[in-house]
C-alpha cells in the first residue's frame, strides 16, 4: 500500500540487487571467498616469478586456473545455495519475484567470486603482463566463473538432497575439466583417418573450458605445437566472426543453464 | 475458498492434514498442482506484490544463521521499502529484543526464534495475518503478549488466519473455524454454531467429537 505513495526508487531500489547485496554481505562473513583469493594470489605470483618468461607464467597458471576456478566456482556457489535455505524461504514470504530472488542470489554470489578472481589473478598479471592477453586470461576466467556458478544453481534445483546437488555439481566440474578432453581424444584417435577439424572446432564449443583453453593458448602463441589442427584453430579463432562466436557461446554458457534453472525455481515448491 | 468473505479464522486439523501447505500454498510457496488462489479478488501473480499485504508468522522460524537479529530486523525493513512511521514495532519492545539485537540467530533457542518471527510478522501492519502455530514453543508469558496483541489487531479489523492444535487459544481468538483432514475443507464454520451443534461447551470437546466421527 506504502508502495503507490512512494517516489521513483533508484536503481540501488531494485529488489534483485537489494537481495545481492545481503547474499554479498553473507559471503564476506565466512572467510572462505578471502582465503580463494589469497591462494590465487600466491599461485599466480609465484608462477610469475618462477618464470623469466611471463608467457610461460601465463602458460602454468592458466593450467591451474582452469582446474582450480570451476572447482572452486561450482563447489561454493552449490553449497552456498543450499546454506542459503533459510535465507530464500524468508524471502519467499515477502512481496518479491521469485526470479528477483533467485536471480539476485546469483549475482551476490557471482560478483563475490568474480571479485576474488579479479583482484586475486587480475592485479598479479596487471603487474606482470599488463598486455591484451593478459586481460584475456583476467576475462576468461570472469567468464568462466559466471559460467560454473549458473550450472551450480541449476544443480541446486535440480534436486533437493544436498549431497546429490553437490554430487551433480562434481560431476559437471569433472566432465568439463577432465572427461570431456579425454573423449574427444579418443574421438580424435578412433576415426583419425577422417578430416574432423570442423569437428573439433564444434566440439570446442560444447564445454566452456575447452573454449577457454583454446582461446587463450592460441594468444600464448602455443598454437605453433599443435600442428595442423592448432593453425586452424587460429584461422577460425583469430578471425572476427570465430572470436564472436566464441565469445557468444561463453555467454551462453552463463545464460543457458541460468535460464533453466530460473525456470524450475519459479514453480517448485519451498 | 475465498479469503475476502472470511472472518477471524482458525485452520485446525490433524497432523499432516495441510494446514501448513495451504499457508504456503497462500503466500505462494508452493505452487498447486490445480485451481488458483485469489487474494483481495485478484489471482496471486508471479510478482508476489499481494505479500505486501501478509504477515507471516512460520511454524519452525528459520533465519541465516550468521545474521544477527538486528540486521535481520534491518534487512526486512530495507527488503520490504517500509518507513519508519508505518512499522509496528510493539512487539520488539514487548518481547525485549533490541537488548539482544547483537545475537547471532544461531545461537538462539526456538522460544526466541519465535518471539523474532511473531515480531517480523507484525512488524509491516499488514492488514491480513497468518500465523501458523504461534503459540507453540512460547513460554506463557511470551504466549499471553502475542494473544493480547492479536486480540488487539483484530479489534483494528484485521484478518487472521491461525494454524493451532492448542483448543484454550482458539477458543480466546477465533470466531471461525475452518477444519482440514487430508488437505479437504470438512467444515468452515463459526465458534458459536460449532458449539451449538455439538452440544459442547468447550471447543476442545467439540473438535474431538467431530475428530472421532470423522475418523470412524
């Protein structure tokens, strides 16, 4: 009733990002986001001063961060979903959406863990190699996190049991990161008499890792060792309308599994 | 059913009979399988708007666990856009809690939990009320200044709707009853005729009479 009287609110009045800022506020408390920055900045210092060669720098930590950043995204946007029980059911009950709660808890959590990438990885490669490919590898890994917390809330939806959501979670980071290279090896060796370039390049697109990886080796110049398949890489890749669709797809990975589980939310039962 | 025509309400009926689903089917936490739910004559949408009007006293309380109560109080208050003249802030002083303000809502025990969500739920003077089992877990103290104050709101022509198995409070503030067995309405009707037909002087009486008939 208030509500009618009320002037025009700003867009620090939007419910969703209301929501975010205390899921934000929440996060800060537990001292698990800090100490994920910290380990990023001690992993990403040390390999640059381990190396002479920032490329190569850049080369070690991209290893580990494509391991580590979906690891560490899923895992802790699933459990912090689940924590958050109490939290989504006291909105529940308020005049709010529930896409504006649901969406608004992605964002707390995902401006959380963006924040400990971009300081964590961001300010040591600022240091270091403060170059086009260094905001590269800071951008993919933004991507990425975006990416692996919209499959964590999917995975949150989809069951209600704890231990299988992060069951779920786990896998989804197993596949991506370890699985998925592995059967399009085998892919690759099985039917190794046939042209599959475009294959590959397609396959490419159906795992955000994968587009990660490729994209940045090839702007660590490590395309020279894949062969054939790495020069063609870098014509589809290095070419405008490769880099966009590249770029598209990521997006899409943060927005498609985001949009399916918005869409479960709003009609299950709490 | 339709909530415009319904007076003071009490929900009663045996465990597991829906009490608390059709609450949450009210507020729009569980979303049913068939029909609708009308508000105030308007289908309840996606926008949850309608919940400006409700407030709601939950069962089992559950709040973030690393939240202090203040900052819950705070958080609600900014969440829901409210100024500080249209809050009722009655039972917060009643119940003491701004001592207490620093405590972090895990350490609280249920009696506390549910003195904040009584205090939550009256907090926005929202013209209907739902309360679902208010008094269980208060101590008689607690117990008699929540009742006072429903009775007080209710002179102020508010509507509540109260979810209860303890027949000495429904009897202090109900004037209809609506009985659910296995989520179906069996009868909605008021205290007076309820007594009359049984021939029971005590409400607890005439409820049990009718639970047995029913169950036979």
């Amino acid at each position: 009733m208030e509500a009618t009287a009320k002037p025009v609110a700003g867009i620090a009045d939007l419910p969703m990002l209301k929501i975010a800022k205390y899921v934000v506020y929440d996060i800060l408390r537990n001292k698990f986001v800090l100490a994920y920055l910290l380990f990023l900045v001690l992993v990403s210092m040390s390999f640059f001063n381990l190396e002479s060669d920032p490329a190569k720098g850049m080369m070690s930590l991209l290893n580990i961060i494509l391991i580590v950043l979906p690891l560490v995204s899923i895992v802790f946007a699933t459990i912090h979903l689940y924590n958050a029980y109490e939290f989504t059911e006291l909105m529940l009950a308020q005049p709010l959406r529930r896409s504006d709660i649901f969406l608004g808890q992605y964002l707390g959590v995902a401006v959380s863990l963006c924040i400990a990438f971009g300081v964590g990885v961001g300010i040591p490669v600022l240091l270091y190699e403060g170059t086009l490919r260094g905001a590269m590898l800071v951008g993919c890994g933004l991507l990425l996190t975006l990416a692996f917390v919209s499959m964590a809330f999917l995975a949150t939806v989809l069951s209600r049991d704890k231990a299988r959501g992060i069951g779920i979670a786990l896998l989804l980071w197993f596949f991506c990161t370890i699985l998925y290279d592995g059967l399009v090896l085998m892919g690759m060796f099985a039917f190794s008499d046939y042209p599959l370039e475009k294959i590959i390049i397609g396959m490419t697109f159906l795992n955000p890792v994968d587009l990660a990886r490729i994209a940045m080796l090839l702007q660590l110049d490590a395309a020279a060792l894949m062969g054939y398949t790495g020069a063609l890489f870098q014509h589809f890749f290095g070419s405008v309308l490769g880099g966009g669709l590249a770029v598209l797809a990521m997006l899409a990975w943060v927005a498609g599994p985001l949009w399916a589980a918005v869409r479960i939310f709003r009609k299950k039962d709490i | 059913m339709n909530n415009g025509h319904i007076g003071f309400e009490r929900i009663i009926g045996p465990n597991g009979s829906g009490k608390t689903t059709l609450i949450k089917s009210i507020l729009g936490m569980v979303v049913p399988e068939s029909g609708g739910i009308s508000f105030q004559g308007q289908p309840i949408g996606q926008d949850g708007q309608y919940r400006r009007h409700i407030g709601y006293m939950p069962q089992i309380g559950r709040y973030p666990d690393n939240m202090q109560i203040g900052q819950v109080f705070e958080m609600m208050r900014d969440l829901r856009g409210a100024t500080a003249e249209t809050l009722d802030e009655e039972l917060i002083h009643a119940y003491q809690l701004p001592q207490i303000y620093q405590k972090t809502m895990r350490t609280l025990s249920g009696g506390t939990r549910q003195k904040v969500s009584a205090a939550l739920a009256f907090l926005f003077d929202a013209p209907v009320m739902i309360l679902d089992e208010p008094t269980a877990g208060l101590d008689p103290l607690s117990a008699e200044i929540l009742k006072e104050k429903v009775q007080r709101e209710k002179k102020r022509n508010k509507l509540f709707l109260i979810t209860s198995h303890i027949m000495s409070d429904l009897e202090e503030l109900a004037t209809d009853v609506l009985y659910l067995v296995e989520g179906r309405l069996v009868f909605f009707k008021s205290l007076n005729t309820l007594k009359t037909e049984t021939g029971e002087e005590r409400l607890g009486r005439a409820i049990a009479q009718i639970m047995q008939k029913t169950t036979l």
